[in-house]
C-alpha cells in the first residue's frame, strides 16, 4: 500500500511516470530518512501522541532497518514506490498496527526536505572538507617546487614572468574561497523543517526544537509555508557553491592539459592519471584531467536542472520530485572529481628549465614601462616607447627574470607571496571544517 493510497485504483502507466526512479534516488536518502524518523518517534513521545512502549517498539525496529540498509539488506523495490513507503511497510510488518503510528504530525513533503536537509549538511561538509584539502595539496606545492620561474599569461599569449608557487596559490585561495561558500551554503541546509508537515503545521504541539537538537540542526524552519517553498531553492544554493569549487577544478584541469603538451612540455602528469591510445603505440592521453574538466558541466547541468523546476508558486508541487536526481548526481560527481585533486597535485612533475626557457625578454616590457614612468615619462608615452623597442620573443630573459619577479612586490604579487597570509586563512578554515562536521550543536 502507498502512503497515499485511499482504495482507489491506479493506472499502471501513471504510477510508473509517478513514481520513476524514486525507489532508486531514495536508497541514498534512505539513512537520513530512517534517522530523522527516529527522532519524530521520540519527539511525539514527548508530547504524548505515543506511549513510551510504542515508542521504544518503534525505534528499536527502526535501528534494525539501519543495519540492513548498511549491510545492503534492505533495499527499497519498486513496488515501494519510495523510501518512505518502504519503511512504513517495514514496520508494519514487524510490529503490526504499531508500525502505522510513525507517519502521525508528518507529511511524505517534511519527511523527504528533512532527510534531504540532512544529507545536504553532510555533503557540503564533505565537499568543503575535500576543497580545503585541495588548497592544502596547492600551497604544498608552493612552497616545495615554488621557485620555478614560468610565463604568467593572458588571451593564452606569454605576458610577464610568474613563479609556479605564483600559479599554485591561484588555486591554493581558489579552493580556500570555495570551501567557505561550501560552508556558507550549508547554514541554509542547517534548520529543521520536521513539522511543517504539509505546509501548514498540524493540529499537534510537536517538539520541533527538541527533534531539530537530536538531530544536530543549528535552528528550525519557523514557517511551515516557507519549509515547503524553500525546496528546490536551498538545492540551488548548494550546487551554486558546488559548482564554484568544480569551476576551479575546471580552470585547473585546463591548465594541466594545455601545459603538458608537447608544444608546451611544463608539466607532466602522473602516469596514473593518464591512459593509453587502443590505435597509437606512441599516446599517453589525460584522460583523467579531460574528464575533470568536463565534471563541472555535470554540475552546471544539474544547477540548470533545479533553477527550471524549481520556478513554482509557494507550497509543494509534484516538479519537486524531479529534483533529487540532479541534486544527487552533482553531488557524488563533485565528490568524486574533488577527491583526486589532491593526488594530482602531490604527483605533478615541472620541467623547470622548459619553463624558464619560455621567459624571454619581450615579456619584460610591462617592467620596463612602469620604470620609465617611474622616472617621470608619463605612462601612456613610457608604453609607447617600449612598444616600439620589443625584445625579440625568441630571446631567454635570464637573470633579468628573476629580477622582474623581485621587483613585483605588492601584496600577493610573484615577489611577495603572502604564503603566511594563506596559510593562516586554511588553517583558521581548518580549524571551522572540523567544527562543522564535529558533535552537534552546543548552542541549545
């Protein structure tokens, strides 16, 4: 029996295009779902909607389904239609009329956006965890194989001198500022909506603050009208900041495969990340790197996806069903990608007098300009004068390289890094990510 079944027949076909892949969807949501119902069994306990018998009847029975679904025993089948249905079925089955008390003071509606809610707390934590991480294997790299001195360009043209420790801590701050968007977009997710039911509360005083401290949320969704309407856009928000770390593993991904071509030889890549041609002996492809590019399109996908579906008038609309696919597949492909860029990053090898070798003295003309105008040529004419006067491209800058590095010493510039600054900012980030994911919430 559906949830909502009410005796009267259903089209096979419509319950198929109901349902879809909910059963399937549903399996990943099914440990938040199951948590989150232990909690309401205790908090309608409180409030003497069940007795203290049913209660401990209840949620013992609920632990076993725990075990099975982390044992793989319990899967939710089509029939199930979704995973709330499966687990009211199961405790039904094993504690008879019981069992059919755990859907009182809650909707299927409140049921699925707290184990969602639920699950979107642990991925961004995750994700944000897995960015720090990223930051982390950059400003590693900095300061261990750093001093290199490579081109820093523009419209993909040779510009002015850089180090690599320059190009690291590019992502080492770009993963450092994603992850405190991860961290941002999961206050959102961090309220309770147990109790909005189906939008409108319900004829019970549930304990909503007590079930949201069980459950380890920081605040409770007040109203029941915005809870409902908030789904799909809370969605958004999260794979905004998801997507913002997939962009810098995007930039990142290009960088390498531009970089570790022949033409260019700056880099190569670890022979774990690359595969071979099935026609050509001589081909040793990126493979990896090329699909972690692609990855944020995966995301950006998804994101497109939810802002679409989730354009609706206030309340719950069935569209909303649709979200979870794109919700979970950004997920666990950002999880995924996000995981191997630190083993990327500890496993790069630099050709450094390759890179030093493409530093030729035309690329100095930026220094030179501002030393004219330094000296009292105004600038407009000092740029002038030293177009005219280019060195040629094919001649290696040398020494005169590592003084133009030296002389660029504005905050954060090649010749004054601000390592320490980067590494206080990570580490004080550190310090909030093993805080966020730690025990619940002590401010109650």
């Amino acid at each position: 029996m559906k949830l909502w079944d009410k005796g009267v027949a259903t089209d096979a076909d419509i319950l198929s295009y109901t349902a879809r892949d909910d059963h399937r969807l549903d399996q990943a949501l099914l440990p938040y779902d199951l948590k989150a119902s232990k909690a309401h069994v205790r908090g309608l306990c409180r409030v003497g909607a069940l007795d203290t018998g049913e209660r401990d009847r209840i949620v013992e029975a609920l632990e076993r389904l725990e075990k099975e679904v982390a044992e793989g025993r319990f899967v939710i089948s089509e029939d199930d239609e979704d995973g709330h249905t499966a687990i009211e079925a199961a405790l039904v089955r094993d504690l008879g009329d019981t069992g059919k008390r755990v859907h009182l003071g809650r909707s299927r509606n409140d049921q699925v956006l707290v184990a969602t809610r639920l699950m979107l707390r642990d991925a961004l934590a995750e994700l944000a965890t897995l960015s720090g991480g990223s930051a982390r294997a950059f400003l590693k790299l900095a300061t261990t194989k750093g001093d290199a001195i490579v081109p820093g360009y523009t419209h993909l043209q040779r510009a002015v001198p850089q180090t690599l420790a320059h190009w690291a801590l590019a992502y080492t701050e770009g993963f450092v500022d994603a992850s405190r968007a991860l961290l941002s977009a999961r206050t959102l997710a961090d309220k309770s909506p147990l109790g909005a039911a189906a939008g409108y509360g319900v004829n019970i005083p549930l304990d909503r603050e007590g079930v949201a401290h069980e459950l380890g949320f920081s605040d409770v969704d007040l109203n029941p009208l915005w809870s409902q309407t908030s789904r799909g856009l809370n969605e958004v928000i999260a794979l905004t900041a998801v997507w913002q770390a997939m962009a810098i593993v995007r930039r990142l991904a290009w960088d390498l495969s531009l970089f570790s071509t022949s033409e260019f030889r700056f880099v190569k890549l670890p022979d774990s990340f690359t595969t071979g041609s099935s026609i050509m002996p001589n081909k040793r492809n990126p493979d990896v790197v090329e699909l972690m590019r692609a990855a944020c399109s995966i995301v950006q996908g998804a994101l497109a996806e939810l802002m679409t579906i989730s354009a609706l008038p206030s309340g719950y609309h069935r569209d909303l069903q649709l979200t979870k696919g794109p919700t979970l597949r950004a997920l666990a492909e950002a999880k995924a990608t996000l995981r191997l860029v630190p083993k990327l990053a500890d496993n790069l090898t630099f050709d450094e007098a390759r890179m030093k070798a493409a530093v030729t003295r035309d690329i100095l003309a930026t220094d030179a300009a501002v030393d004219l105008a330094r000296a009292g040529i105004p600038f407009r004419d000092a740029y002038k004068r030293v177009a005219a006067q280019l060195g040629s491209p094919d001649e290696p800058a040398g020494e005169a390289a590592n003084a133009s590095i030296k002389a660029r010493t504005s905050l954060g510039a090649p010749g004054n890094l601000g390592i320490d600054r980067l590494e206080a900012r990570l580490s004080q980030l550190e310090l909030e990510l093993d805080s966020a994911i730690g025990p619940p919430h002590s401010s109650w």
